[in-house]
C-alpha cells in the first residue's frame, strides 16, 4: 500500500522509513500538485498531511477535501506543534496527529496497526449490522433503556427534586501532589480550590452542566441526558488536551496543573446540592470508583455505555484502556 506524504520539507519522508521496510511505498508530492494526484487515484492510500506555515483556514479545506478521496486513512503532520486544539482534527475523522517528536522516532507498522483497529466500520458495514440486529430486535415501542424518565427537553428548570432521572456523570479532580499538600499551606491550597472550581464552572455551565458534589480538590457534575452526548465529550476532551495552555493561561500557580475525568452514563433521584447525603445511586457509586480508584492521573476515561453513544469521529479519539468493576473503559489518547 502507499503511503502518500504532502509536504514540501526537505527529508521530512525521513521519518516514515521504517514503514518502507514494511513493505509499503512511499510517495512525496508537494502541496502545488498533490490535488492532481489524490484525483486520479485507482486505489486507496493512507495520506498525511504536512501543515508547516499553513494559515489554518487553508489546512482545514486541505483536510475536508482529502477526506473525500480514496484515503484509508488521514494524518497530519505538525512540527511545529502550531495547532492550539488538535483534537479538533480527530472530531473532523482525521486518524492520526504528528508532532516532531512523533515523527523523528519512526512511524512503524505497529502504529498503523493500531490506527486502523480504532477506525470505525463504513458506512455500508453499519447498515448491513443494523438490518441484521433489526430482525431480531423488539419494536421500539416496547424498548426501553432506562427505568428512570428523561428531563423533560434537558432543562434544569423541569427537575424535580426527589424524582429519579438519567444523566451523564462528570467526575473530576486535581492530581493533587503529596508535596502541594505538605509545602504549599492552608492559603495556597484554598487558592488551588478556588481557582480550579470557577474553572471548571466555566466550561461544564454552557453545555448545560451542573455542578453536584463537591470535596476539596474535585466532585461530580451532571448533564441531563440526551442520545448524543457530543457537548459533553468534546468539552472534557478540551480539558485534558488543553490543560497545558490553561495551565499559563487560566491558572497563576506558575507549574503545570493536572486533573482528571471519568465520565458514566446512570440513573439517580436528584435532590438539591446539600441536601444529596441520603441519595443511594449504583451510578453515583461507580462513577466515583472509577475516578478515584481507577482513572490515572492527568487522563479523560468513559465506560463503554458513554462510548456507544458518541459519534464515529468521536471514538477514533479512544482506546480500550482495560475494565473495571465489570465494565469495559476507554481511554482518551494522548497527543503529546
């Protein structure tokens, strides 16, 4: 298979040569004829993307017209680490992201491997399931995946207290050193409250969430479900990718701030903040578990049930990271 590389850097190929003694073909084409070429393709080819000095008006068309070709897969190659927001590509269908580090170690056939086991199914393999699964399923009058009703239209103005509802659970919290804790006093931690929680409200509160619980360093956040929960993953997804820039930009501590997400999928009653003590949830439960007992440091995790309502551009984003309390979790990749 060829592995098309659009670039106009001098030996930037370099980098893809232990692909070469794989077996695949490389093949350079700088960005004044690579359009010509991509077009007359016969055959698919996995395609990256150079985006060195590129206003991003322009790569975005590049990328959203590459997508339409005969592309097993799309990469993007950013030396220069110039795009604030790669997550974005991934939203977009783009498979892989490579920073300069990335590139001068060796793109070998086992992170091709590993790109091509996350791609989703086609468009035709997931119809022909879907007819097939459609056989054998109840008609959907009679299919009911919670026993809990949903918010009526989504709004907080309609929860009840004391009634039960579905919700998305947003578990977070500072990856708190033991030496912040034993060094930086009782002013400086308060701070570290302060700050990360007013953070944290500006970013879940236009999508619709709500902080819930909260301990000293992090807690839980509900949205009330939908069937997509497209705001919700790309928003905690932007934390994570983010925090190094938010870290100088949104936090004055002057180092690196760290924290993490663990996001579920459940039923609870819901009563005020403050009032939440009496509240017997499975999903509340597990939810903390796997935020404080599982969810590494510096890492966004779902469970499976979150995962099979995001969008294929979405799950692209996620790996199998192991399962936990009999349920299977997916991971956020790393871009750095």
């Amino acid at each position: 298979m060829k592995v098309l590389i659009i670039s106009d850097q001098k030996d930037i190929e370099e980098g893809f040569f232990p692909l070469y003694k794989s077996g695949y073909e490389l093949v350079k084409a700088c960005n004044a004829n690579y359009k010509k070429y991509v077009k007359s393709l016969k055959e698919p080819v996995i395609a990256y993307l150079d985006i060195y000095q590129k206003r991003e008006k322009d790569y975005w068309e590049e990328i959203k017209l590459l997508l339409k070709q005969k592309i097993v897969f799309l990469g993007i190659i950013d030396l220069q680490s110039a795009a604030l927001d790669p997550a974005a590509f991934f939203h977009a269908g783009v498979s892989d992201y490579l920073r300069k580090n990335q590139l001068w170690e060796g793109i070998d056939n086992k992170r091709f491997k590993t790109i091509l086991s996350a791609k989703p199914k086609s468009p035709v393999a997931i119809t022909k399931e879907k007819d097939e699964e459609s056989q054998n399923e109840l008609p959907a009058k009679n299919k009911k995946e919670f026993s809990a009703k949903l918010v009526p239209d989504g709004e907080w103005k309609k929860v009840k207290s004391g009634e039960e509802y579905v919700f998305y659970f947003l578990y977070v919290e500072i990856d708190l050193t033991a030496d912040w804790k034993r060094k930086g006093g009782q002013a400086f931690l308060k701070q570290i409250k302060e700050v990360f929680y007013n953070y944290i409200k500006h970013h879940i509160e236009p999508i619709n969430g709500k902080i819930w619980m909260w301990n000293e360093f992090g807690g839980l956040i509900l949205f009330p479900y939908t069937k997509k929960c497209h705001d919700v993953t790309v928003t905690a997804a932007k934390l994570i990718t983010n925090a190094p820039i938010a870290s100088c930009e949104d936090f004055p501590f002057k180092t690196e701030m760290s924290y993490k997400l663990a996001l579920h999928i459940g039923e609870t009653v819901y009563k005020d903040r403050g009032n939440t003590g009496t509240i017997v949830s499975d999903a509340i439960n597990y939810t903390f578990h796997l935020g404080q007992k599982y969810t590494k440091p510096g890492n966004f995790y779902m469970t499976e049930e979150v995962y099979n309502k995001i969008q294929p551009g979405l799950k692209e984003l996620f790996f199998p990271e192991g399962v936990f309390e009999n349920k299977n979790i997916l991971r956020l990749r790393k871009f750095v």
